[in-house]
C-alpha cells in the first residue's frame, strides 16, 4: 500500500516540523511506505490531499491540526465526487485542538496514531458541506461549523502564542466577552420543517464532539449517524455567558434555559439583522456572514481509526 503523508510544519506552535523525523522513524519502524511532503501556504493541503487521491494513494495521512485537516477532507472529497474513491483518510495529532480526531476515534497522540494506521482499522463517517460567506460554491468539513460566539472566540485564540489547546480558547472566551461581541438575530431552519428565530449568541452544527480543544459542544454527536448535531445558544449576560463555560467543557449545556439540542440533516441558518462570523473545523469561512446552509453527506469518507 501506498501513504501520502501531509505535515503542517506551523501545526501546534511548531510542533509540527519538529515532529518530522519521529514521524518518519515511526512509519519506517512499521514498515509503511510513504511519500511526506510539507505544506508551505493556506490551502496547500487541499491540493496536495486533492492530488494524491486522484494519483490512486491507498491512504492520505494529515500530520497536522483541524484547519489543516480540514483542507485535506476538502480536497479528498473533491476528488471523490470526480470518481477517485480509493483513498482512506488518517491523522496523525499534532495540533492546538485535535477536535476531528477527538470525535472520530483517532488517538490523540504521535506515537498511538502511527500504530492506529499501521492497523488499518477503518470505518466510513459522514462530512459536511457548508455553503455561504466567503465559499458559494461551498467547503467540506469534517468536525463542524460555529456561527457566532465560537467562531469570534476562534478569531481571538489563534492570536495567542504562549499556549495551546484548551487554555488558549479559554483566554479567546475572556477576551470575546469582555472586548467584544454583538450578537445577530437569526433564522434556523432545520431539515425544511422546524423554524427557530432568536438572537443567537451561537449556532455550532456538529458532526463531531467537541471544538476549542476541550469544549463538549455535542457530546452525543456520532460521526457515522446520518445527522448533524447542534447546539444553540440565546444570547446572555457577560456573567451569564461565564457561568456557562464549565457546562460546555463538561458536556451537560443542555440543562441550561438558553440552550437548544436539535439534530436535523440540512441546516440553514439567515441573519435578520447585523452579519456574523462562521468557521469550519476551526478555518474561517467568512468574518462578516449573512446566510450560510450546510448539508450532511453521509458515509463519505473512509477513515483509518483506533
């Protein structure tokens, strides 16, 4: 079998190019054979990923973190749909958050992951397509879209440096709601048949468990089940909004007043009054958004696992 091994050498604080040479020890150790290459601007490893499945790669490997992971699905699934199938998707967990590889059983560390594709355990999960804001004629994503308040906390966490992972979204949540946020009046609209109107602080659209590297914000979500996972959030006092925190890192926001859990396959959701920002998989999709639908793919991509 033939591995395509994409590495984000920027991927955790530049954890990413260090971690190179352990990559290659490990995958020779088990007697893989690959071909690494490393990405050297925004959107590489779509084409990278998009290429090697077109070339017939048995598997393409994401060293990286989620937006990195994210371009890769993108471009293996652009792939697909032009009849190139043939190649799996694996990760190996070098980034900030890790939230795709949390959610799709993929382990959490180098050396686990080099030994889950080694393996070769695989399952196939659904992706999502996401349409709106900076990308028309849309973006595949893997883990799940935030609109609103988690996409403004994203915006802030990427700009510390100090810290990754949990601690740094956690600064971005202070610094969003002491600094700033207005939150828009929306329409959701949900599989054409449940209409939701509300000022929003945050819609997040799940296909997997969790974003901000710690944050629960579907803890019931399946990456295999048919439908999307959502939690929506009414907008709330800067106190209120702390007060929430612990409930989304542990999982149970749906025992608070201004949280709904809905599922559905089709989502879209429409501003009525001021724009909002959107990500996928953590890569912002538009920072000043109006209207955005996204739409459950199921079974689309095959994924080497634990």
């Amino acid at each position: 079998m033939k591995y395509f091994v994409i590495v984000n050498p920027i991927s955790g604080r530049g954890l990413g190019e260090k971690s190179i040479p352990r990559i290659e020890s490990s995958l020779r150790a088990d007697g893989i054979n690959f071909t690494l290459a490393k990405t050297e601007r925004v959107w590489h490893a779509a084409e990278l990923a998009e290429g090697a499945a077109r070339a017939e790669y048995d598997v393409i490997v994401c060293a990286s973190g989620d937006g990195t992971i994210n371009e890769a699905i993108h471009g293996i699934t652009k792939a697909r749909k032009d009849g190139h199938a043939k190649s799996a998707f694996s990760v190996i967990s070098i980034g900030t958050g890790n939230d795709f590889a949390g959610g799709a059983g993929i382990p959490s560390n180098l050396d686990d992951c080099v030994k889950a594709i080694a393996a070769n355990n695989r399952k196939k999960i659904d992706i999502g397509l996401v349409k709106g804001g900076d990308y028309p004629e849309g973006r595949y994503f893997g883990n799940g879209i935030g609109i609103g308040f988690d996409a403004a906390v994203g915006n802030e966490a990427i700009k510390v440096r100090w810290t990754r992972g949990l601690m740094a979204y956690l600064i971005g949540v202070i610094k969003t709601v002491f600094l700033y946020y207005n939150p828009a009046q929306v329409e959701i609209i949900l599989d054409d048949s449940e209409t939701i109107k509300q000022v929003s602080l945050m819609v997040s659209i799940m296909n997997g468990r969790r974003m901000g590297g710690g944050f629960q914000m579907a803890p019931e979500s399946k990456p295999d089940d048919g439908m999307f996972d959502l939690c929506i959030a009414e907008t709330a006092s800067k106190g209120r909004i702390l007060a929430m925190i612990p409930h989304f890192i542990r999982g149970t926001q749906k025992t608070l007043p201004e949280i709904q859990m809905k599922r559905a396959r089709r989502v879209s959701v429409a501003s009525l009054d001021r724009t909002f920002p959107a990500h996928a998989d953590g890569e912002f999709i538009c920072l000043s958004g109006s209207h955005l639908t996204v739409e459950l793919l199921p079974q689309e991509l095959e994924i080497i696992c634990s």
